[in-house]
C-alpha cells in the first residue's frame, strides 16, 4: 500500500492544486487529507470541495471544528470579534449541506499497523516537537497499539519513537512554518509490517496568491488576516509569537489588536 498524506491546507487552493498535480505521478493508492482543510487563505470551500472530487479520504481537524461551533452554544463568545476574521469569512463560505459533511468526518483512520490523526489521539490540538517528553507523547496516544502513527497539526516535520512505536508528524501542504515556501506532504508506503515515509516539497506560485488576498482578502479578514498572510509570505510562525506578545495587553484593553498586530508587523519586518 502507498499512501499520500496531506495536511494543513488552511484554504490554499494554489498549493493544494500544485499537491493534486504533483501526485498523478507518484502512484498512490490513497489520498488521505489529516485535518484542517479550512481556515487561513481565501478558499475554504474551494480546497473542500477539490478534496472531496478527488476522492480524498478526510480527517477532521481542530481548524474544522471551529468551523462546525462558530455561531453556536459551543463556540467562544470572542469568535464574534475581530481576532476571527478569517475564520467569520471561511464560515461563509459553507451552507448547512456542507457543513453537515464536515460535521460527519471522522477523527482517525487505520491502515494495516497505522493510525492517521490531525494531532493526537485525545485530543485534535495536541502539539508534539522533537522536545516534548516521552511519557506526554504517550499519553496522547493512550489506548491505542498501531506501531506508525502520521500525524499534522504542527506545520512542521518531526519523527521520533517510544516504546518501538513511530510518529511522524508532516508538513503543511498550505501554511507551511518551517522557512520552506513549499506545499508539503507525505508518501507513506507498506513495507511488510511496516512503514517508510517519503517527505515531498512542491513549489506553487506563492506570490500569485498572495497577490489575490491583497485584492479582497485582507480589507475583510482583519488584523488577524494579515498575520496569516505574514506566515504565507515567510513561512514561518506569527500568530502564536503575536499572541504570546501581544495577547495578554490586548486582553486587558491596553492595546487594540488592530494597533498590536501593526506594531508586531512593524518590529519584525
């Protein structure tokens, strides 16, 4: 078996297209999507419903269940306000028929000694670096015994091991953070009992897209919006370094987050 693993798309239909191409020569037996198809560039809908024609087996990712709580009991009343503009602007773009979609993927999925998640078994926003201690990865993955396990969720490559298991954590197809402006997924083939996983990097007209979110994407999507755009254009982490500077002065009212995002762009052009 010969699978294709794809994650983080984030709404980049450019570099999801340039993946779909890519693949037509590498043979593949599955397509499998690990979550967060939604949320980040302009086209949400758009990169959904290129997976679904495709014939992609998906997952659903942290970015999806946002998707399905906006505007309901569940969600965070602040999802109302400006720091989710993206996010306002992705759901608009989903009627109910779609969303009942999204709402009926599943969270996992198997092949012969694998298990394919967004980020852990417990949980859909569970990060793992090289970093993170042994026994805080096994508890994510509690309860289950696949020997591979492939994994999203964190823009970035890792593989490491416990206890004889594999975890390969793949890079973004549409928001990679790792310096690289490449659509990244995985080749993850069946060897006997087990797996070996190919990383690939295809180029897509970056500056095309960011072309297209200056025309309409960046009035609507808000202060928020161009941090997202920041981390297409460098490849690398804005939000979370924003939100970790900024966060706790916005929440107090000190700042306005309009104010806070322009001074971050400022101090780290």
């Amino acid at each position: 078996m010969r699978l294709a693993v794809l994650a983080d798309l984030h709404g980049n239909l450019p570099a999801l297209e340039a993946v779909l191409a890519h693949l037509d020569a590498q043979a593949v037996d599955e397509v499998v999507v690990a979550g967060d198809v939604v949320n980040g560039a302009p086209f949400s809908r758009a990169c959904w419903e290129r997976v679904l024609e495709r014939g992609c087996a998906v997952l659903r990712g942290n970015h999806e269940r946002y998707l399905l709580d906006f505007g309901t009991p569940r969600a965070d009343l602040a999802w109302a306000g400006e720091a989710f503009g993206p996010l306002q602007l992705a759901r608009a773009q989903f009627d109910d028929a779609a969303l009942a979609k999204v709402a009926a993927l599943p969270r996992h999925l198997y092949r012969p000694g694998l298990l394919l998640t967004h980020a852990s078994y417990r949980s859909d926003y569970d990060t793992i670096l090289t970093e993170t201690p042994t026994e805080e990865v096994a508890a994510m993955f509690a309860g289950t015994l696949e020997p591979f396990i492939v994994r999203a969720h964190n823009h970035h490559w890792v593989r490491r091991g416990w206890d004889e298991r594999t975890l390969v954590s793949i890079g973004s197809v549409g928001l990679p953070l790792d310096g690289r402006r490449e659509a990244q997924y995985l080749i993850a083939e069946q060897q006997g009992a087990g797996w070996t996983f190919a990383p690939q990097f295809v180029p897509y007209d970056v500056e095309g897209l960011l072309a297209a979110m200056r025309e309409d994407y960046l009035p609507a999507a808000g202060p928020v919006g161009r941090l997202f755009y920041r981390e297409l254009e460098t490849a690398r982490w804005q939000l979370i370094p924003f939100f970790r500077t900024f966060g706790a002065a916005v929440d107090a009212g000190e700042l306005t987050l309009e104010r806070a995002v322009a001074r971050y762009l400022a101090a780290t052009a």
